[in-house]
C-alpha cells in the first residue's frame, strides 16, 4: 500500500537489546517498535526486566549489544541526558523510585530541567489541579499521590517525544491511584502523547493502550494489541497469573 507513513520511521526502535548491570545481561536480545502517537503497555513479573528495559531505553544501563533508535536516528552511544533532550524525540521518564527533588519547592522541580514546547508550568498545573496550591511546598512535603503527579509533571517539562512511566500507580491508595491512571489516559488518549507504561495491573494499563509486550526473564514472550490481551485471559494468567488482576 502507497502510504506515507509506511517511509516514516517508528518513534522508537529497539534492536536485539543485551544489556545488564555489572557484566551481566538482563535483558537478552529485545526487539519492538512503537509508532508515533501510540502507546505501549509493559508488562511482566516482579523481576521480568521491565525497569531495566526502560532504564536501557534512557541509556542508564550497562548495553552488550543491540541499538536504540529515536524517529530512525541511532541514539546507542548517547549518554541518558542527551537522549533525554534529543531533537529527535525528546524522552521523559518516570522512574519507579519517582526520584523528584525532595529539597525544591514543586515549582522548582517544575522548571529545572524544562524544555520549550506546549507543557509549561501552567499547563502542567492544569493537568493537576492540586499541585497548583502547593506550588511553594517542598518536594519532601508532598503525599506519596502528589509525588507521582509531580514527577509526571517534571518529565512533561521535558516536552517529550516519549513519555516513560516506571509502575506509576505503585504504592498509592485507590482513590488517587485511579487519579494517576485518569492522567495517564489523558495524556495518551486526549493529547497524544506517546508513552510506554509499566504495570503490575494489566488490565487498567491494556484498557487505556494500544499494544502490549509481556517480559519475561529479560525477553518478550507475548506481543499483541492490548484490546487483543485483554481478551487473552489465559495469556495474563499464564505470563502474569491470576488474569493479570
Ligand atoms: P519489578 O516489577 O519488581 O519492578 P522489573 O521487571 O522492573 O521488576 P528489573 O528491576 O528490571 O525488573 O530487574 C530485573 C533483574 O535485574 C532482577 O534480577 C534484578 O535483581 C536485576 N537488577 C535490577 N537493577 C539492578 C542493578 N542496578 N544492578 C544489578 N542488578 C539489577
Ligand atoms: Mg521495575
């Protein structure tokens, strides 16, 4: 088919990625692409790899062999700052440890490491409301709930291309974990914005993506659409267990 899309490269490429910690390689040769403006769900067992695939995106970890491309530009030898602010596609992550600026004011957090695009500081306000009336508290003094908001919030600043979110609903009460998710959805759905999601909760992660891989001992052993897997319960059962909650 003649499609214009079709000569366009995916916004991120991962090629036969081996990579590790300290010699040792995790993840043992992983392959997937996301288009622009598409979301991917990542999934898998405590251990499976999933944060040090994310990590290996940003370049943090230790790579044996394979490539990273970012809207067909190989960013394999670039340090985590730089894919971080990369002209061709900008990549903001959400660790899983969160990590914000304990000793800056949100407002702080916010604008030190922004970049010009769409996502200012009052826009990231709008997205959350209440991180507007704590805008001179300090990082530390922030609810587990609004550190997650606030670290969604910093990586916007970024303007990213990409948008990758380690487990964001870990640890949080129900109520402002489905505050977390709304966000989430938004941010995929309403804006666009292309992410890669990493939950231990597949169904409410598949509900609001577009595609999915399952990690497994540091390799992809399931690749689908997510509407497909959440039609697969014995797939969430077998690589998740429990119909992947
Ligand atoms: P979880 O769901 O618990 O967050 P995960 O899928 O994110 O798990 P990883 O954190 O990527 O899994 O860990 C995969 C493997 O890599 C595990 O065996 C872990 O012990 C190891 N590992 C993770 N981080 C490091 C590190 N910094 N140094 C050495 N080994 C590590
Ligand atoms: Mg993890």
């Amino acid at each position: 088919m003649a499609d214009v899309q079709a000569n366009k490269a995916p916004l991120l490429e991962v090629s036969g990625l081996v990579a590790g910690y300290g010699g040792a390689s995790i993840l043992n040769g992983v392959s997937f692409t996301l288009s622009a403006g598409a979301s991917l769900a990542l999934l898998g067992r405590n251990g499976a790899g999933k944060s040090t695939l994310i990590a290996s995106i940003m370049g943090l970890t230790e790579r044996h062999a394979g490539r990273v491309l970012l809207s067909g530009v190989d960013v394999t030898g670039l340090r985590p700052d730089q894919r971080a602010t990369h002209a061709a596609g900008a990549v903001g992550w959400v660790p899983q440890e969160r990590n914000i600026f304990k000793s800056l004011t949100v407002e702080e957090n916010l604008t030190a490491i922004a970049r010009p695009g769409p996502w200012t500081v009052a826009r990231v306000f709008q997205l959350f409301p209440q991180l507007e009336g704590r805008r001179n508290n300090l990082g530390s003094q922030l609810s587990g709930g609004e550190q997650q908001l606030l670290a969604i919030g910093r990586a916007l600043m970024l303007n990213p291309a990409l948008l990758l979110l380690d487990e964001p609903l870990e640890g949080l009460a129900p109520l402002i974990a489905a505050q977390v998710l709304e966000v989430v959805r938004r941010l995929i759905r309403d804006e666009g914005l292309s992410a890669i999601v990493v939950e231990q909760h597949a169904r409410k992660v598949l509900e609001i993506t577009d595609q999915a891989i399952i990690l497994e001992r540091g390799g992809i052993v399931h690749a689908a659409s997510s509407i497909d897997l959440l039609r697969r319960p014995d797939e969430l059962d077998a690589h998740l267990g429990v119909g992947g909650r």
